[in-house]
C-alpha cells in the first residue's frame, strides 16, 4: 500500500509542476505576442487556441478565430518568428503548426 501512495504523490506532484510550467509558459508567450508589432490582437486570438489545440493548420484557425486566410497568415508567421509555433509538415500547402514548447512540457509531464 505505502508503494502505491508514494507513486499517486510523484504522479500529481509531477502534474502540479507541468501545470505551473504551462501557466509560465503561456503568460510568457503572451508578453511576447504583446510586444510584437502590428497583429498582436490576432495572434493572440490564435494563441489561445493554441492553447486548447496545439496542433493546427489555417484552415482550423481562420474557423475557430474567425479570422481572414491572410490574417491567419501573417499570425502564423508572427508566432513562427517568435518561436512559439513551428511548421512541422514541411509542406508549402495545408500546413500544420505546433505549439512546441507547450506539447514538449506535456510530453516530459507524462514521463514519456
């Protein structure tokens, strides 16, 4: 019984530090967006739901946003050159990003 209380502990204090991990990660990235010129309102739009969905393509987001293509576009791009989504397709057309560092926090929180 002792062997199985000290996992269930290791398991939610590892959940508990991913989750503080996340929340600085996200508030971090947030002041970048902020700081960046021009479309940080909708880059910010696409980062939240980045949030919910770390991987996605345009199309997804011109839908969930409800922004224009070259809106997503230039957001996309924003956020790439931020370092906070990366194109992991290698496509030219229906591309999809991820939110890197944020499925990297998940990944390590699962002992994977």
């Amino acid at each position: 019984m002792e062997f199985f209380l000290i996992g269930v502990a290791e398991t939610a204090d590892k959940a508990h530090q991913s989750a503080l991990q996340i929340v600085s990660l996200f508030q971090r990235d947030q002041e970048k967006i902020r700081s960046f010129a021009g479309q940080s309102q909708s880059m910010l739009k696409i980062h939240a739901i980045l949030q919910r969905k770390p991987f996605v393509n345009a199309a997804q987001l011109q839908e969930l946003a409800d922004l224009s293509a070259p809106t997503v576009n230039v957001g996309l791009a924003g956020l790439e050159s931020l370092g906070i989504v990366r194109e992991v397709t290698g496509k030219q057309r229906r591309r999809v990003y991820a939110y890197a560092e944020f499925l990297r926090i998940l990944d390590e929180g699962t002992g994977v």
